[in-house]
C-alpha cells in the first residue's frame, strides 16, 4: 500500500525549465503533463503498439500480456493481462502517464490508478481515421511530435490509397465471427466495420446493439451473406483461427458457403486499432474482392 501511496506524487526530478504538454483522449478528457511523460506504462496490446508507433517505445516501463509488437516490447516488463492488473506493480514503476483501454481494463483498477492522481490517457480509436490523430496526441504528451506526425502522415496516405483503391466498388453483405459457441460478431461501432465498409463490404448485422451481438444460426441464414470471416490467433497462437468457420459449410445454401468465400485474417491485424491495421485491411479488401470475382 504503500507504494501505492507514493504512485499519487509526480516521480522523478523535473527538467529544468520543462514545458507542460497537453492532449485531449479519446474519451474527450483533456490530459496535461508538467513536462512529457518518461516513465510509460501501457495496459493494452493495442496501446503498447501505439507508443511505439509514435515515438516513445524506449520510456515503456511495463505493458500487459500480449503486447508482442514490435518485438522489442517482448522485454518489458508485464503488469498484468486482460483480466486483472497488478497495481502494487505499477505504482512501483512510478509512472507519469499510464495509457488504458476503457473497454478491456478492468474499470475498477482503473479508477484506483486515477484515485492516485496518476495522469490517464484512455484510448479506443473506433474508426480507421482515428488512429493516426491518436498517434498525434500520444506525441504531444511524450515529446516526440516529429515521430507520431510522421507516423500518421505515413498512415493517412496509405488509407488514402486504400480507398481509393476500393471506393465504389459493388457492395458484398459480410459477416464477421467473432466467436462461435455463443455465436457473436460486431456493430457498426467497432473499428472492424469501419475496415468492412472501407472494403466496400456491408456488414449484416451493423445495426444491431451491443457492440458485441450475439446471434443464432438461423439469423445468419437469413441474412445470407456473401462473404464471412473470422480472426486467425494473432499475439495468443500463430496462425490458428480463434473459431472455425468450417460448422458453416453444413448450410450448403449459404450464399458464402456456395461461393467457397470463408476467410481467415491475423486478429492482431484486424482487431488491434493501430497503424498495422491497414495490413489486415489489405488482406480483407483483396478477398472481398475475390468474392466479386466469383460472382461470375
């Protein structure tokens, strides 16, 4: 407990002269620093990525299981995975700026962390155009603007050339599996319809709620998409797919059945909202683009 008392005061002697930084999350909450942040602490996969992106990989100091990428962040140290984080841990790292994922952190220790006065940056980039303005802001709060700019600019011209590539292309109604037993997929809200839509693919069931639906068999017969997909394990086992999409193939009057159109992407390429995403992108694009071929 006590270190974690000593988490609530800012760590480290101050440069001299430092300049506070600002930045503005992902949830609205504007975040100021007294200098940039040196001691980085990550608590998603996603966001570990995202520092690294923009700049700062080197001022990490813990991340949570399954942070993989790129492969220095390997060796740091784990504070914890998607189910719990070791707060004693943390507060012994002496963080000033913990960046956390609403939506996958346990909320309570979250709230601990904030209790403490250590600084917060939530992110959750939910479309394709937000991850290169969250590279932007990380790099306001840790010093390393040049780095984060020219990372998004680099983004921003390859999701350009993507649309680009794909706009106006027919529409294909797509399913996305998340999991089989219960059967879920994703809204319109989630990043993984954005790369959809991107693709020119329409997902079937984007206007249902939650986030996370979950679905019967005969729902998806009667949507009868074109194209289904589902995540291969990325960061939890290489190339092994997180469900299979073969119990669809007993439906033989499933239009993507008939059309031989079941397809694996890398999770981490297409669940993670960080500039690798556009690699799954690509990936997906092009095999929707199959789809439209074997319409012929």
């Amino acid at each position: 407990m006590s270190l974690l008392l000593a988490a609530a005061c800012v760590t480290g002697a101050p440069a001299a002269q430092a300049q506070a930084v600002s930045s503005v999350d992902d949830h609205g909450r504007t975040l100021t620093l007294p200098r940039p942040a040196q001691r980085i602490i990550s608590l998603a996969p996603h966001a570990t990525e995202l520092v690294f992106a923009a700049g700062a990989g080197h001022r990490l100091v813990g991340v949570v299981e399954y942070s993989d990428y790129p492969e220095a962040a390997r060796s740091i140290r784990r504070v914890g995975d998607n189910k719990a984080i070791d707060l004693e841990t943390i507060a012994a790292l002496k963080p000033d700026l913990i960046v956390v994922w609403r939506h996958g952190n346990a909320r309570r220790q979250i709230e601990k962390l904030a209790a403490l006065g250590i600084p917060l940056y939530e992110s959750e980039p939910r479309r394709l155009d937000d991850i290169p303005t969250a590279l932007e802001r990380l790099g306001r709060l840790m010093g390393t603007e040049a780095a984060a700019q020219q990372a998004a600019d680099d983004y921003r011209r390859t999701l350009h050339a993507l649309r680009e590539r794909y706009a106006g292309r027919p529409p294909v109604t797509t399913f996305y599996q998340v999991w089989r037993q219960p059967l879920k997929t994703l809204n319109d809200e989630h990043l993984v319809s954005d790369v959809i839509r991107l693709c020119g693919g329409v997902n079937v069931f984007g206007r249902l709620a939650p986030l996370v639906p979950t679905l019967s068999d005969e729902a998806v017969l009667q949507a009868n998409p074109e194209f289904i997909f589902a995540a291969s394990m990325g960061a939890t086992a290489s190339d092994r797919p997180l469900d299979s999409l073969d119990g669809w193939k007993r439906f033989p009057r499933l239009m993507a059945v008939q059309r031989g159109n079941l397809f694996y992407v890398n999770g981490d390429l297409i669940n993670r909202p960080t500039p690798r995403v556009l690699q799954g992108a690509a990936l997906l694009c092009e095999a929707i683009e199959e789809a439209r071929r074997r319409r012929r």
